[in-house]
C-alpha cells in the first residue's frame, strides 16, 4: 500500500509576494500625502474594485454576469433615498442599508438566475439590470429620471465634516473595506462552502451526487457577490455625491467584466490592480485622447489577453517571482 | 421479515419506443455485492439512473430501506445513503484527489463554515485514510486529471464511500482499464467495501470479475430481470451464454 506524502496542505505561503501586497496597501495609503491629485480617482478605482471582485467570486464558478452593475445601483440608490429621508444620516448607516439593499436584490433576482448557466445566465442578468435602468429612468418623479439623485454628504459617527475631511475618511475606508473584503474572500475561497461553489465550473452532476444543490451553491457565492457591488456602489454613490442610471447601465456592466479579465480572472488581488491600472489608464487617455480612448483601453485588453492570458495579477506575480529568485541568489 | 435495503416495485420506462425497464421489481439485501451484467442497451445504466433520481419512471416506485425515494432529486437519495460512482468518472477536475475527497466529506457534514480551510477540515485525517484503502495516497495531492483512468475510477470511488453510504451503485467500475489492471483494482475496491461496511450493485461486462467479485449476479435483457442467482449457477446458464455472454466475448 502506498504511503501518505506530507505534500503542503495548500499552496506555499508566498511570504514575499505578500510583502509585496502589502508594501501596496501602505503605498496606497501614502498616496493622499504623496499625490493628494489622485486620492478621488483611487477611491473610484477601489470602489470598482469592490463590484469587480463580485465579478470575479461568479468567474470562479465558470459563470459571467452582464449586470452586476445591478446591484452596484441598487446600493447607491439605496443610499440616495435614505439621505432624502434621513438627512444627515451616517456614512456606517448607508453602508449598512445599501449593502443590505444590495443583498436582498441579490437574492431575488439570484433565486431566478441560478437555474440558468453560461450565456443564458449571463443575458437574464443583463436583462434585469436594464429592466432597472428603464424604471430609474422612466419613474423620473421618484427616481429623478436621467438626471438621477443627489446623494448629500453623510455625518461620519455623527460629526458633519467638510468635504476635504470627509473625503480623506472615504479614502481610507475604502482601503480598509478593500483589504477586509478582499481577505473575506479569498478565505471564502479555500473554504468548504467556497471550494464547492466553485466545483460547479468543473463538475455539477458530481456535486448533485454529493448531495449538494448546485443551484443553492451558486445562490452563496451570487449573495456575496451582490454583497461586494453593493459595497462598491455605496462607497461610489457617496464619493461621487450624486446617483443616476448610468450606475446599472450595461456599459458599467461589461465595464466591471472588462476589468476582472484585465485583472486577472478569478483573482481578488487582480480585481483590485485591474481596477486601479484601468482607472488611471481610462483618466489620462481620456484627457490626452478624447477621441480614441476607448479604442486604446480595447487595445490594452487586446493585449493583455494575447500575451498575458493571467492578466495583470499574472504578469505582477511572474515580476514578483523573478524578483524574489533574484533576491534569493 | 427485514426490509430490504433497495426495492423497486414494478418500475417501467421506455424511450421513443424502446424499453429500457419494463415492470422491474427487485430486492436488494444488505451486505451483499450484486452484478448486474447484460447486452448493451439493455437499460442496465437506466435502472441506475432511476435508483438515484436521475431519472424519473413512467410507473412504479423506488423504495431505500423502505422510504419512498421515486420522486425524490438525487442530493436527496444521495443524503438517505445511496452513492454512485460513473462508468466516466466524475471529478472535480481542477481540484486533486484529496481535495476532491474533502470536498465530499464537507458535503457529508454540512460544513458551512466560510472561514475555514478546506485543508483544515476535521475530516482531513479520515480522508487520507480513504486514499490509503484505495491505494491512491501517493496521487493525494495530484489534479486528477494527470492521473491514470483506473487512478480516476478509484478516487471516483472513494468520493462515493467519503460519504459513508449504505449503499453504492456503480457503473463498470473496470471499463476502460487495462486488463492488467482490473483485478487489482477490483480486490482494491471489494476489500474497501467491505471494511467500510457498504453493499453495492454494479453493472459489469467482464465476466470474469463477475465470477470472482460478486456475491450474486442479475441479468438484464430487454429491460427486465431474467436470471438472478449465484455467479457460479448464472454465468453457466445457457440462456446467458447465447444472450450475454456470447454478445461479450
């Protein structure tokens, strides 16, 4: 009888490599200090990136969304509504109500969505996310119509700040929600109820005969993905001051699957570096190349697909390795 | 008089005409390995699918240790204690062996925890031993897919038993093995199986591992039963030798 080998029990801690990450995040933090011109466009970035990491959670399960931006809205104009109701209102209030308004979408639509797999899926998110763009749209008394919402400052633990302080505060509230939802889940990931939620891209009829529901399986992993856009959409909604319709757009939509594949698909980190890389990139193509922006990012994407199929996270990860094999030496 | 612990009761299907069950009724004692051997397409597989809630009768009833599991989702028939292992093995195919048997085992016991390491499970330990009775420990941490198809029925096996069943239906469990390697995989399968205490039904079409492996043997023609008995009795049986046996070899 063969022996049991004593093979790690996961991939080598890549200490360095971690280092790295967090030789960014300190980075990061340094940057309103460093480069006060790009707090606000870092704070749009790591917004997104936060919409985009619930992309991504679906990737890992082989499944694509077309209307995340859904629940993205949903969560801002949650806020939005809220402050109209409640002035003054917290920022922890609004996160903690557009979040939860953005889970409770989820649920709805995910107990429709979850019987469907690969396009279909992916065109029946759509749907309902364009379905919530002609209300926004069309319910113009309520909604504002096309010009959207104002969403006033929110207190922050109840002091009213002005909008140099209260933006410093969102900065770094982002990186802290970037680093606490970003190690939620990636431990989501390795766990029991993460690994069987990704088991469905390789293998349902496995998965059935484990007695487990696929479709329940994916449900989990579509909550925490709603759960992450809502996030990045009340954090968006409050740093931008104003929601419309455009926040579930398709546009936004494919603009968050455009940026998990640039990324790195199905890695949180490259969610985040995809976010940020594609923020600068659309901000200062857009201002020397009004015209053709969007054609150089297609170029980008184009590029990264055919020469760094791991995207962003893939290429940072084989610098990062040579560079520590180079320190090793 | 016990119960036994799979009974089906007058189970019939037919697809576009062809009838794969035509009014099955069978008993299933535990304790024992049941072969079902027969020509191809004689609905063999189909009476598997039925079993486990794949598929769904036009008329009759599946009952496991007398509940009963006809209209019931398979996960549901899975969770009473029936498992199944494929004739093309069903894996995980981006995950390893043992990653394959953990994640089986987390199926089994609810683990719901979304912070804990799969690798960090309570039943790691009870894995590692499966993979041992399998003779698979060393392919423990290989993806399956670089590993050989008899490595695969194995650990397509092993997921099944990971479940602690009663009862395992398994579909030619050394089809698309080399002949060389049949019997070891076999003597593999029947000393697991009757450690972790586990009746089992296979469909088979080498009938020299049904000669040496099975307790009992049923033959499947035309959608029904048309022998049952020991393999010694069955496989000299004349019927057998012209419809089945002969069909075989």
């Amino acid at each position: 009888m063969s022996s049991v080998s004593t093979a790690p029990k996961t991939d080598a801690p890549k200490h360095p490599k971690s280092m790295l990450w967090i030789v960014g995040v300190v980075l990061l933090a340094a940057v309103p200090f460093a480069v006060p011109s790009l707090q606000l466009l870092v704070t749009f970035a790591l917004a997104k990136g936060l919409a985009v990491v619930g992309v991504t959670v679906l990737l890992r399960a082989g499944q694509v969304s077309f209307g995340h931006a859904l629940f993205f809205g949903i969560a801002a104009y949650a806020c939005a509504f809220l402050m109209a109701a409640i002035p003054g209102a917290d920022l922890a209030l609004l996160l903690l109500v557009g979040t939860l308004g953005a889970l409770l979408a989820g649920l709805c639509v995910g107990l429709f969505v979850v019987r469907y797999r690969g396009i279909f899926f992916g065109m029946l998110n759509l749907a309902f996310s364009m379905i919530f763009w002609s209300i926004l749209e069309k319910f113009y008394h309520i909604t504002g119509g096309a010009d959207g919402i104002r969403l006033p400052r929110p207190t922050v633990l109840g002091m009213a700040l002005e909008r140099g302080p209260f933006e410093l505060i969102l900065y770094y509230l982002a990186i802290v929600l970037m680093v606490v939802l970003g190690w939620v889940t990636i431990r989501w990931f390795a766990s029991p109820v993460g690994q069987i939620f990704q088991t469905i891209k390789t293998n349902e009829t496995r998965l059935e005969y484990l007695g487990v529901s696929p479709r329940r399986a994916l449900l989990s992993g579509y909550l925490l993905s709603a759960l992450l856009c809502g996030v990045g959409g009340v954090l968006m909604g409050v740093a931008q001051g104003a929601v419309t319709p455009e926040y579930v757009w398709w546009v936004r939509s494919a603009e968050m699957v455009f940026i998990a594949v640039l990324g790195g698909a199905g890695s949180v980190r490259g969610a985040f570096l995809g976010a940020l890389i594609y923020e600068i990139v659309r901000t200062y193509a857009s201002a020397y190349a009004g015209d053709i922006w969007q054609m150089l990012l297609g170029a980008f994407l184009l590029i990264i697909i055919l020469f760094a199929p791991g995207g962003l996270i893939g290429i940072f990860g084989s610098l990062a390795g040579r560079a520590v094999k180079e320190d090793a030496k | 008089m016990t119960t036994p612990l799979l009974e089906t009761r007058n189970l019939t299907i037919t697809f576009g005409g062809v009838i794969a069950a035509n009014d099955v009724s069978l008993k299933i004692e535990a304790g024992r390995n049941l072969a079902i051997i027969g020509p191809n397409g004689a609905g063999k597989t189909t009476f598997l699918n039925i079993c486990t809630g794949w598929i769904k009768p036009r008329k009759g009833q599946v009952l496991f240790q007398g509940e009963d599991v006809t209209a019931l989702p398979p996960r549901k028939i899975v969770q009473r204690g029936v498992a199944r292992a494929f004739q093309i093995p069903q894996l995980f195919t981006e995950h390893t062996a043992l990653e394959n048997l953990l994640i089986a085992a987390a199926a089994r016991d609810g683990m719901r925890n979304p912070l804990i390491d799969l690798h960090d499970t309570p039943a790691r330990d009870e894995m590692l031993h499966l993979l041992e009775m399998v003779n698979c420990a060393d392919v423990a941490h290989r993806l399956v897919v670089e590993l050989s198809e008899g490595q695969r029925k194995l650990i397509d096996i092993a997921v099944a038993l990971a479940l602690k069943p009663r009862l395992l239906l398994m579909d030619e469990p050394t089809s698309g093995v080399a002949s060389s390697e049949k019997d070891g995989i076999m003597e593999i399968l029947i000393t697991a199986l009757a450690e972790a205490k586990v009746t089992s039904v296979f469909v088979e079409h080498d009938m020299g591992i049904v000669q040496k492996y099975a307790d009992e043997v049923a033959v499947w023609n035309a959608g029904n039963v048309q022998l049952r008995g020991a393999p010694a009795e069955i496989l000299e049986h004349p019927d057998v030798i012209r419809d089945v046996i002969g069909e075989v070899a």
